[in-house]
C-alpha cells in the first residue's frame, strides 16, 4: 500500500522501540491513512451527490437544474477547492461562472473549470481573503429570482472569507481573530463574535443571494455539526447576538483588549444602530436549502470499519470531544492504562476512537497546536507502559499554526525525550509540543489534506 497522505508514515513506525509498539504504531497509522482517504470531500460529493439528465439529487432533495437560467458556484473553506473540483466534474458546461476562496497553497493540480480558486490566508483573514469576498459579492450583484447559486462550505471558511463591517479595518479583525484564538474559547463562540462583526457571515451571504435559489453543501468541522456555526453560518439563519457576542469577550477578559472600532460596533449593535444578522424566520431563507455532506461522524464511521476489517475490537467514545486540549489527553491515557490491567473493561487489543475539537489556553511563547498538546499530556500519563499508542490529528492536516498534522505517543516517549535533555513539562507549560515532537521525530505529517472535519484521537493497545 502506497501511504502518499502521512508522509512520514515509515518513519513513525521505525521510531518504535519494541515490536509490541511498533505493531501498536502501524495499527495506528493504517487507520488514519484510511480514513483520511475515506473522507475525501470530492468522495462525499461523489457518493452523495447524482446528475440524471437535468435532475440533480442530493440525499433526498432533487431539484431540476432546466428551471435555473444560469448557475453560479460560490463559496470557502479548507476542503472547498476539493469540493470544487467534484462540482464542476458533475455539472461541467452548465456552471456559468464560479469563484471560492481556499487556503494558500492548497490549489494544487485542481481543475475547476469556469469556476476561480482564490488562495487567502487562515487561520488569521487576509488581504486576499477579503478581495476574494468582495468578488463573491460582486459576482452576486447581477443574480436573478431565476438562477440557482450552489455554496461550497467547510470549515476554515470564517478566516477564508472576511468582509470587516463598519469602520472595522482588516488588521483590526487580524488582531481580533489572534485574540480569540489564544484565549481558550470554543470555536461556536469564536464564530458568534466573527458573525457579529463581519457583512458576509451570519446568513448575511445568502442575504445577498435572494432571490436567487441557494444550495449550500456543507462539510463540518464544528462539534455537533451545528450550521449557524460552521464557517460562521454563511448561508443560515443566525440565532446569536449582539449581546451574546460582547458577553463572550467579556468572559474570557477580551473585551478591554479588543480594538477601539470593534468595541464600537459592537455598541451600536446592542444600540439597534447597526443591523442584527438574519434570523431564522427572515424571509430571505425561503429558497435556501442547508445541506450536510460530511462530519466529524464521517471519519469515525471510516476508522471503525478499517479497525473492524485489521480485526481489532473497536469503540467509538464520542464525536463531542471539547476541553482543554492537555486534560483530554489525561482523559485518553486514563483509558491507555486501563487496558493493560489484567481484568480490564478494554479487552486488548483494542482501538478507541474519537473526534471533536479541544482547546488551548496559550500563556506561553512555543509552537504548537491542540492535536499536538493533546498528544504531549497524554504522553506523561502513558510512560513506561508497552503496546500502547495515543495518535491525535487535524484532519485538515494543519494543526495551529504548524505544518504538522499532530503528533503520536507510545510509552517511550517521556524516557526517549528525556534522553536528549529535554522536560515534557517544561514544553507543555510553554505551549511548545511542535518543538518537543519535532527533536523526537513523532510529528505526523500529512500536509493539508483539502479536507476539514475536525479532529480525530486513535488510542491503539495491543
């Protein structure tokens, strides 16, 4: 088999210093090579989506695209240009013209016919991002009651498609964003600040849309798969606040913090002096129609049918993990050493997996990312122990701000690391895991993957 997704995946193996390990460690890779491929969103697309003459059915809606008199394809995200290729492969000459914002570096050998990828930046917006959503929305001005706009949506698209309300200015929003990355907020709130300061989220684009007919498909990277949230809620009606959006700041001691404009705004928000996003029982959404194509669930789905097919005994623990990323990597290990008791509830070997999004408070200066982090407190609880592998990853293949994946931890890792003079602790306490994985070769790298369904924790014990 051919592992072109985690480029490292020999090398991980070879890290292993016992044969218990390392079987643990391939175990492990294999299934994440495999679900990465199984969550493909071209796949999802593909297996969902279907062209019968001029009737396109999606799940159980259908719509015939000879009622539509030109079709426009909009849309951003980490695994859009993905789904843009799918897109145009399916519906070729019937797409009138086209234009989705996706990461820097992620084009690639796509083809996306009349449809233009725009490369802007993530995880803080752009000035490419931002001439990318005021080309979407001068792509929108000249639409029709009787075109069909079809929304390409996943998740990174609130960083990939900024549009600064009011006075706002982009580098303001730049610094905003930094704030709200590093303060331990979850990313629901995050996105219901984003909406609130923003012309383009908060259903605002498909405000925009009206009266055209809107299909938007959407692939989540948000916990519970909840729509208002995902790319900061795009083309869906928004159910947060004003209020709830300076609440969220103050919480988390952000909002003396914040620049001077977005204070402002937000105050003419909760003043009635700037416009409230659209809710849902604004007319706007009549010929909007959300649709999920792939979750967190997805990858879950896929990693329990490549655990069952390697015949390991599988359990799936939740696809809601949240918490500060270093405490669930506690939580996992806890679930490590109860496998290798002698009457243990885990019966080995054993694959437990799960999926959601954790967080990081950052107070130090390092490199790192939740995946990572999540790896490293995970590692302290493991030590010493044989046959046992915790592997956490972004399935977008970009953890933070790295260009790692996330990391893989046996229980050698603490003693291997050690051996080089380096304190476990003393790189967790600086938020440092890339640095501490780098030196120790247990990176797990994968570049961007051109998909975006949160992230997935394989604890393997064999």
């Amino acid at each position: 088999m051919y592992y072109f997704l985690i480029k490292n995946f020999q090398n991980l193996i070879s890290n292993a210093q016992t044969e218990k390990n390392r079987k643990a460690r391939k175990i492990a890779l294999e299934i994440l090579e495999s679900t990465l491929k199984a969550s493909n969103p071209k796949n999802l697309v593909k297996k969902q989506i279907h062209l019968n003459g001029s009737l396109l059915k999606i799940g159980s809606f259908t719509i015939n695209l000879d009622d539509y008199d030109r079709i426009y394809i909009i849309g951003a995200g980490k695994a859009s240009g993905t789904m843009a290729e799918a897109i145009n492969e399916l519906l070729q000459k019937r797409i009138t013209n086209g234009f989705v914002n996706i990461p820097q570096g992620t084009t690639q050998d796509l083809k996306t016919g009349h449809i233009k990828l725009n490369e802007a930046g993530h995880p803080l917006p752009d000035k490419a991002g931002v001439k990318g959503a005021r080309s979407i929305m001068k792509l929108l001005e000249d639409v029709k009651e009787n075109d069909l706009i079809i929304s390409l949506i996943s998740g990174g698209g609130s960083a990939l498609l900024p549009l600064p309300a009011g006075n706002i200015t982009l580098t303001e929003m730049q610094r905003m964003t930094n704030k709200l990355l590093k303060c331990g907020a979850k990313i629901d709130e995050i996105n219901i600040v984003r909406k609130h300061i923003s012309d383009i989220k908060g259903g605002r684009l498909a405000m925009k849309v009206f009266p055209a007919t809107l299909i938007s498909l959407i692939i989540s990277d948000v916990v519970g798969d909840h729509l208002p949230s995902i790319a900061s809620g795009l083309t869906v009606p928004d159910p947060s606040t004003y209020s709830d959006a300076v609440e969220i700041l103050k919480r988390y001691c952000i909002w003396e913090k914040s620049p001077q404009t977005v204070r402002l705004y937000l105050n003419d928000g909760l003043e009635g002096k700037a416009p409230e996003s659209p809710k849902p029982n604004n007319p706007y959404f009549k010929k909007v129609h959300n649709i999920l194509l792939g979750s967190n669930r997805t990858a879950l789905k896929a990693a329990k049918i490549k655990a069952t097919q390697l015949r390991l005994t599988s359990i799936v623990l939740s696809a809601f993990m949240e918490g500060e990323a270093r405490h669930v990597g506690t939580v996992i290990a806890s679930l490590a050493r109860e496998t290798v008791l002698t009457e243990s509830f885990l019966p080995k070997p054993i694959v437990v997996l799960a999926g959601g999004e954790t967080t990081v408070t950052v107070i130090g200066n390092g490199k790192g990312g939740r995946n990572q982090e999540l790896a490293l407190g995970a590692s302290l609880r493991i030590n010493e122990l044989e046959g046992v592998v915790i592997a956490s990853i972004g399935t977008d293949g970009i953890d933070g701000s790295t260009d790692a994946a996330g990391a893989l931890v046996d229980g050698t890792t603490v003693k291997r690391a050690q051996e080089k003079g380096m304190n476990p602790l003393d790189y967790l306490d600086n938020n440092d895991s890339y640095t501490f994985f780098m030196n120790i070769n247990d990176l797990i790298m994968t570049g961007p993957t051109g998909m975006n369904i949160n992230d997935l924790i394989i604890l393997v014990s064999v």
